[in-house]
C-alpha cells in the first residue's frame, strides 16, 4: 500500500528573496539546516516539496496507516513509528548510481514473503510515502524481478534529493519491512544514496516505464551573432499567453492539437505533472497517460508525447523554457525465437527547429548496465541503425533475461523477460546535443510451459520411479494427493511411502523426482488375465507460483503391469451327503465375491440355502447338500448319477465374472428313489445339464403308458406301484429287487437318450410255497438275439503299443512322473461296423472295481480334466490293426493317488466300462450321442460309492513306486 496523494512544489530560485512586489511573502532564514523555506497563502514550500499548514502549523501526514496499490506483487504501507525496528544494512540493500539513475536492490533472502514500503527522507528526516502517483511525479520506479528481488530506481533529479552544483546528489530512502499486514514490529531500513553525474546534455529525456522525465538547461546563453529564427517553435506559440499572463508566478503551458492549456504549478502538480528546478536545469515529469498527453504513430509504432512552455513574467522581462517529452509505447514484436525492438528515430516532437541532425552514439543495456560490442555480440543481440530506426534483436532465453511462471486456468505458463534500455544521442543545431534514454520492460506472451513425466519404474524393486519437470526456480512443490488422500505437506506424504526428491540443475531449473512402493496403499492393484496386475497410482502433485501464490497441479499416472498374478485355488471333495469346495485366496482377488448362479453368496444366503459357508483372510470353505437347489445333474451313466455343483467369483464393481470353480461327484440313483413300505415307488427324474430342451413332461417308465405325477423346472416325480408300468423282479436269498427305468425318447426313435434305472428292494422274513405248471412250449421260431462281446484291458510297455505284459508279469511296477499305456480292445469280432468307444475309466486301491476310494480318468469318453496330469488318447493307425475302430488307445500320467490328504500305498488297478457302437448308425443309442459339457476348473475327483455298474474291463495290479532321484 502507499499513502496519500501527496503535492509536490517547485523549489525556490536563490534569487527569489531579492526580488520585489511579493505582498504578504515572508522568508525566514533557517540558518542550522541551510535551506530556504518560504510560505505564503497557508502553503509551505521548501526542498522541492511543499505541504499545506493551518493554525501556524505543519499538518503530517504519514502517521496512520494509509491504502493504495503501487505494483502488483509488491505491498507498501506507512505505519505509525511507534511500530518500527531500526535495523542492520549490512547485505540487506545493494545501492548503485546507474548514470542519471540511482539503483536501490533489495536481498530477496530477507525481503520476501514481507510486507514492504518505500518513503523518501527531506532535508528535515521527515518521510514522504512513495505510492503509484508520487513514483510518478517524483521520478521512482518499484519493481519485482521473477526471482522475487525487488528494486526501486530513483531519478537524480527527482523530488526530495539533495542538490549541490548540479553534479553531486544526496537522497534517503527509508524502507519498512514486516510479516504482518498491519506493519507490527516493522522493520526499519534508512538507505543513503550518494552519486555524481555529470555533464549534463542540454536536454536529456528519460523514458522509465511508469514515467516521461525531460531535462534542460536553463541558464541564458549570450547572444551569437548572427542569430536568425527562421522556424517557429512552441515558445513562439506561447507568446501571447505570456504577454497577458499573471506577473511573479511560474506557469506552463501545454500545447495540444485541440488548443493551448494554462496552467500554474499547482495545477499541474495537481494533474499528475512533478515540476522541478535545480540551479541549472528545469526538470518536468510526466505520466504516460496524462490529459495533456498526446499519442501520435510514428512509423507504426505508437508514442505518447506531451509539449509544454514553462515561464516567468516581469514587468520589464518574462523568461520561457521550451520542454517537450515523446516516448515510446510499444515497438516490440515476437517470434517463437527471438524479440525485435523497433525504435523510430525521426521523432518530429523532439526535432522542431532542427535543420541539421548528427549522430553521436546508440548503446544497449540490460538492468542499467551498458553493454560493449563484444557483449552483445557474444550474447547473441543485435543492435541495428540506419536512418528512420534503432533495431534491436535479442534471442529468447539469452543471457540477460529471465523466465518467469504463471497460473493461467489452473495451467502452468511461461513468459521470458528482460529490462533492457538504448541511449540514443545526438546533436542538432537547434538544441545541442540530446540524450533520450529509453527503458524498456519486455515480456513475451503466455506459452504453454510442457511438463515431461519420464517413467523409470523399478519393477524387479516394486518400486514407482519416475521424474517430473522441469520447472523454473519459481515454482515450488508444496503438496502431493495419494491416492482418495490429499492435498498432504511432504512429509506427511512419505507415511503413504511417498517419497519426493528435488533435482536441482546449474542453470536454476528443477525436476522432480517421485518414487512410490507398489505397496503403498495409494496404489491400486488389478488383476489382468492370465498371469498380471497392473499395478496403478494417479498421484497429484500440488506446485506454487512465487511470488504470486498461484497455485497448480500436475497429475502423475504410472503404472506397471507385472507377472505376479496368483488366482485362488480350489479343492474339493464328496461324502455321502454333500459336496465341498475349498478356495484358497489369491492376491488378486480381494475385490470378488462368491456367487451361486446369479446370487451373491453371503452368510445370510447361505444359511437360507442351508449351505454350510466358512470365511475368513485365506480361505473359504463351503458344503452343499447333494441334491441343493444349485446341485445340477450332470449324467447318468453306469456309475450312477453325476452331479456338479459350480461356484463363481465375480468382480465387485464390474459384476464380470472372473474365474468358476466347478465341483463333480457321483452319488447312486438310491438318493432319486424312495421305496416306501407300501410297495409305492417315488423316482424324481432330474433336469440333465447338457440336455436344455428336454420336455420333462414326456418322460415315461417302461410302460410308457406310466407317466410322470408332477413336473417341475427341475425335475418331473413318478410314483407307480411295484407290480405296475413294467417293472421287473429278481429274488437273491431273503431279498426281492424291483426294477424300472426312467426312459426319454427322441420322436421316432426307439433307443432312449435319457435312462435312469431304479431299483427297490425288500426284505422277506417268510418263505411262501406256490404250485406251478410249465406253460406248453411254444413252436420254434427265428427271433432276434444277444450273444457275448469279449473285452480285454492290456498294459503296453512303450508307446509302440507292439509289446503287452501278460497274466503271469503282473503286478507290475510303475513310477510316479512315468506314464502307462493302456488298449481297451474288442476281442473276436470281425464286423467293421461296429465302434468301441470309452465310456468311463478309473483306478481303485483293490482289485473289485466297486471299492474304494475311486479315481476317475475318463470321464463320458473324454479325459477328466480336473485332473492336473490328464489323460492322453492315442489314435489306432489303419495299418497297425485290422479294425481299428475296435481298439481304444490312452495314456495315463503316473501321479499320487490321496484318499484324504493321504498317498496310497502298494497297488493300484485300473477299470475301464466301454459302449459298443454301431458306426453306421450312432443315433440309435443315447450313449452314442451323449454330448460332453466342458467345464471351466474341476475341483477334484469324487471317491463316492457306486452301484448297479455293468460292462466292466480291468487291468491287473499296478505297483506304484518312486525312484530314488525322484
């Protein structure tokens, strides 16, 4: 903030006490300080300056803290002294005298991020608050580099300095700094300035960048001889306001191409204008857009100018000076590579009178400091003239300048700047020699900064490693977001494993280097078929623009896609009443859920379900009642009946399933038929898997007249007597057996697709004696018949399958991680339209194929395929065998056979029930067109017992061993 507007007078000639006709004018001597001081009309005037007085006294102003903005970033206040802390200058201010300018340099490392303000010191120690309207009218200059280092430039002949032989000038800069707006505690900084300049051109103009200042001499030359006035100028224009002008008093007139203005002194301090006089020279400074000012085009570029006549009438003389100021406003032009600085010379403004133009000398500098031909060149500038123009060149980025940052829409942008100034001087024969001095503040326009994220992820570490940059040394990293955490400080951030290294460059850049653990919980981890996660952080880094505070955000994704992935693992098992998966937990599956069908399997379900559920970190573990509502019946074949019963993972948000555990076991047709007492026969045919579209409804026993009671989704319910719908009876010692069979028929067709054979049995405590006859025999006829099919079930010794053990070679030993090679061959037959197919084959501990435990390794003709070492058919050449299709070839994998969770010792045999197949017609049987349902994962085999199995092939024993080095 800076204070009040504040009146600045013309300083009082020397000769001023002598003269007369000064009514009501008192001088009074002031001999301890050696400065004049005269007031007259409630005004004071003394040293350049003057404040209004009432009651006899001096009214201060400064006292209390006053508002104003005097350049962006920067905050100057004026606060009472009661606040202040004198203080060291020690490095604090670095001074300069910079030709007619004195540079005063703040130490960034002490100033910033402080409250600042600016005063100057008069002759009597009082302070004078440099606000926006005083720099202009009193020759100052604040401003604030990219780096944060502020700087005051004060014109030598401007407002409150000391003046001795216009060579040697004395000024006191007081500066106040604090960390709180209010100014408490301030401390206070009191900067001497002491240069000497000289000699002085006739007329030199300064064009700062808040400001126009010209100078001339105006001391009275003696007359030349010879001396004719052949143009008019403007003092010629101001003659008549003169000649009736007020007499004692100095005024100017500006001239304007609308008309002339009159002003005094104090009207012209009033709007804007600083007026000083030294001993030698009257100075006039002016703003750039002053009321007077006038904006004229010279060769395209646009200057602002203003024209005035300063002078003081007697009644026997009137003295005139001639000041006219043009500067110019623009003249800067960009490409992406370089900035031209355009400077027309033919500045008419400032040429009036002039017949002949002679130039002396065109420098270049930066911050105030000329720059020889070798630095230019060397810089890569360019200084060009010729007759209309200066030309600068100067390249982006080139030593001298600086580049600054920006927050545009949340956007980081740049901008390049340089202070670079040209003298120009010349001589006329009108007025002597001329130096305009021209500053210049240039500033490229906004580019789009580019941030370059360079990924050097470690995997092998498990470590996120990247860079991020680069920045200018004005923007600094103060926070990061981790994840759904964030904005966190950078400390806080390393809690996350976080870690934040700044890189810093010789040339003031910086990167910035992030490094985050795969296992940090801001990174996300998600599973990719088959083997991967992909390991995913969207980390957010919080940056600030300083000194402007503007804040932005640089997002930073990375991820890494690693072989690490470990899916859950299933096992499962049977017992007479249910089925029982066992998964154990992955690491890629923390955001699935169990489902059954299309129902989230939670505790509630499950207990609905009368499911027994088990859940804890690693594992879960389920049991399903053999026949539950999501038990499906897979098959019926000579085992029994087959079911599964499949268990889905599914993704928590997605709901995309993302692996199926599917678990078979087989369970005897007794647990589909309930032989009730009576002699009534409950059968529930079940819904087969693989066959979607039967119509249950048309199910029928062997007397297809007997039809299903109920039908049901799932399944249809027959309930018939045992002397009804064609059921049959066998007696075996004290047990009679009922048997039947649920049929389903394709239309036209004569062999079932669907069979279920039931079977009830009796207990019968009596024996009761019938008469019987034998019925007369009938006549001989010629019907169809059955006759017998030899089968044998041989152990090849090598996959030539040329060399088979026999009977008397048996056991043989085999070894785990060694196959066996199996032939299952139709004997005596020489039908080439017969087909032997594999129906099921598997391996018991005993020689009786009915024990158990039971392993299954074909499974419908194909090989089990939850068996992780699976079955291998070989195919029959045509020219190894006569009959080829008689013959079934496989591989077997030796591994451990467990009965729970532990390995079987001694011998092994091996089963295999066949169908026999006529090849010309395999749609007359269901078993030949059975279709196989493929599953996703088997979870283990079932060692449930079996009954009613026919049609058997069996091996000899097979000694399981292991090898030494095995």
């Amino acid at each position: 903030m800076f204070g009040d507007d504040e009146e600045v007078g013309v300083k009082t000639p020397p000769s001023l006490s002598g003269w007369d006709g000064l009514d009501g004018l008192y001088i009074e001597e002031m001999l301890n300080s050696g400065i004049h001081q005269i007031a007259f009309d409630g005004v004071l005037r003394r040293g350049g300056c003057h404040e209004k007085v009432g009651g006899g006294g001096l009214e201060f102003k400064g006292e209390t803290e006053l508002d104003g903005v005097s350049n962006p970033g920067i905050r100057v206040v004026l606060v009472p002294r009661t606040w202040l802390q004198l203080v060291s200058l020690a490095d604090q201010v670095q001074v300069e005298c910079l030709g007619s300018l004195a540079k005063l340099k703040l130490n960034s490392s002490y100033f910033q991020n402080k409250y600042v303000s600016f005063a100057a010191l008069d002759q009597f120690g009082r302070a004078w608050p440099i606000d926006e309207v005083q720099a202009m009218k009193c020759g100052y200059t604040i401003f604030q580099d990219a780096w944060g280092n502020i700087e005051l430039r004060a014109s030598l002949v401007g407002c409150y300095t000391q003046i001795v032989d216009d060579r040697q000038f004395t000024l006191t800069i007081q500066i106040q700094a604090a960390t709180h707006p209010e100014m408490h505690n301030a401390a206070l900084l009191n900067v001497p300035v002491s240069c000497s300049y000289g000699p002085w051109q006739t007329r030199e103009i300064v064009c700062e960048t808040n400001y126009m200042e010209v100078s001339v001499r105006r001391n009275v030359p003696l007359i030349s001889d010879g001396f004719v006035q052949d143009q008019p100028e403007d003092w010629a224009s101001a003659f008549s306001e003169v000649k009736t002008g007020t007499p004692s008093i100095w005024q100017i007139i500006f001239h304007m191409d609308s008309g002339n203005r009159l002003m005094t002194v104090e009207e012209a301090q009033a709007a804007g204008y600083g007026i000083n006089m030294t001993e030698t020279r009257m100075v006039l400074r002016a703003p750039y857009n002053t009321s007077q000012a006038q904006k004229v085009e010279i060769s395209g570029i646009p200057f602002s100018s203003v024209r005035s006549s300063t002078y003081y009438k007697q009644r026997w003389m009137f003295f005139i000076i001639d000041a006219a100021v043009a500067c110019p406003i623009d003249g800067v032009t960009y490409t992406r590579e370089t900035i031209t600085w355009t400077i027309p010379k033919q500045v008419s403004l400032l040429l009036i009178g002039a017949e002949t133009i002679k130039e002396l000398r065109i420098e270049l500098g930066v911050n105030l400091y000329k720059l020889s031909t070798q630095e230019i060149k060397s810089r890569g500038y360019m200084l060009a003239s010729n007759k209309d123009a200066i030309i600068v060149k100067i390249p982006i980025g080139a030593l001298g300048g600086n580049y600054k940052s920006h927050v545009v829409d949340g956007k980081l942008m740049t901008t390049y700047r340089i202070n670079t100034f040209v003298e120009h001087l010349w001589e006329d024969n009108s007025r002597g020699i001329t130096k305009h001095l021209i500053l210049k503040k240039i500033s490229t326009p906004l580019q789009l900064a580019p941030i370059r994220i360079t990924d050097y992820t470690k995997i092998n570490l498990k470590l996120f490693n990247a860079t991020v940059g680069s920045f200018l040394p004005d923007v600094d990293l103060v926070g990061v977001t981790v994840g759904h955490s964030g904005p966190l400080p950078l400390p806080e951030a390393e809690k996350w494993s976080c870690k934040i290294i700044e890189i810093k460059y010789p040339d003031g850049s910086k990167d910035y280097l992030v490094q985050i653990s795969f296992d940090s919980p801001g990174v996300e981890k998600k599973y990719v078929p088959e083997h991967f996660r992909n390991y995913t952080t969207n980390l957010v880094l919080q940056f600030i623009a300083i000194p402007q505070g503007e804040i932005f955000e640089v997002p930073v994704p990375l991820s890494a896609l690693v072989r690490d992935a470990v899916l859950p693992h299933a096992e499962g098992f049977c017992d007479n009443e249910a089925l029982y998966l066992v998964v154990k937990r992955g690491n890629v599956d923390q955001n699935w859920l169990p489902f059954v069908g299309n129902t989230p399997l939670t505790q509630e379900t499950a207990q609905t379900l009368q499911y027994g559920l088990q859940v804890n970190q690693t594992h879960l573990v389920l049991r399903v009642p053999k026949l539950a509502t999501h038990v499906l019946l897979e098959e019926i074949n000579a085992f029994g009946i087959v079911t599964a019963f499949q268990l889905q993972f599914k993704d928590h948000h997605s709901q995309i399933e993302m692996i199926e555990f599917t678990i078979s076991c087989s369970f005897s047709p007794k647990d589909l038929i309930d032989c009730q007492p009576n002699g009534t026969i409950a059968v529930s045919a079940r819904m087969l898997v693989g066959m979607p579209n039967l119509d249950l409804s048309n199910l029928v026993l062997r007397d297809k007249r007997c039809k299903p009671a109920s039908v049901t989704k799932a399944g249809a319910i027959f309930l018939f007597s045992v002397n009804s719908c064609g059921t049959t009876r066998k007696f075996e010692n004290t047990i009679m057996t009922y048997e039947n069979e649920v049929l389903y028929f394709l239309p036209g067709q004569t062999t079932p697709i669907y069979q279920l054979k039931c079977a009830c049995q009796y207990f019968i405590g009596n024996t009761l004696l019938f008469q019987y006859s034998l019925a007369q025999t009938p006549p001989p006829s010629i019907l169809p018949g059955t006759g017998q099919l030899e089968l044998a079930l041989k152990l090849a010794k090598d996959q030539s399958y040329r060399d088979f053990y026999n009977h008397t070679e048996y056991p043989v030993r085999g070894y785990l991680r060694e196959p066996l090679y199996f032939q299952v061959e139709l004997l005596h037959s020489q039908d080439p339209q017969l087909e032997l197919l594999l129906e099921n084959c598997w391996a018991t501990a005993k020689s009786d194929r009915n024990s158990f435990p039971q392993w299954h390794i074909v499974v419908g003709s194909r090989e089990n395929t939850a068996d992780s070492h699976q079955t291998i058919f070989h195919d029959v050449p045509n020219t190894s065998v006569p009959f080829p299709t008689h013959l079934k070839r496989f591989e077997v994998k030796m591994f451990t056979f467990v009965v729970n969770s532990q390995a079987v010792q001694g011998e092994i045999y091996f089963h295999c029930s066949t169908v026999i197949c006529d090849s010309t017609q395999p749609s007359s049987d269901s078993l030949c067109i059975r279709l196989y349902t493929p599953r996703k994962q088997r979870a283990g085999r079932s060692t449930d017992p079996l009954n009613d199995i026919q049609g058997y092939v069996s091996s000899g024993a097979i000694m399981i061993g292991r090898r030494n080095n095995s």
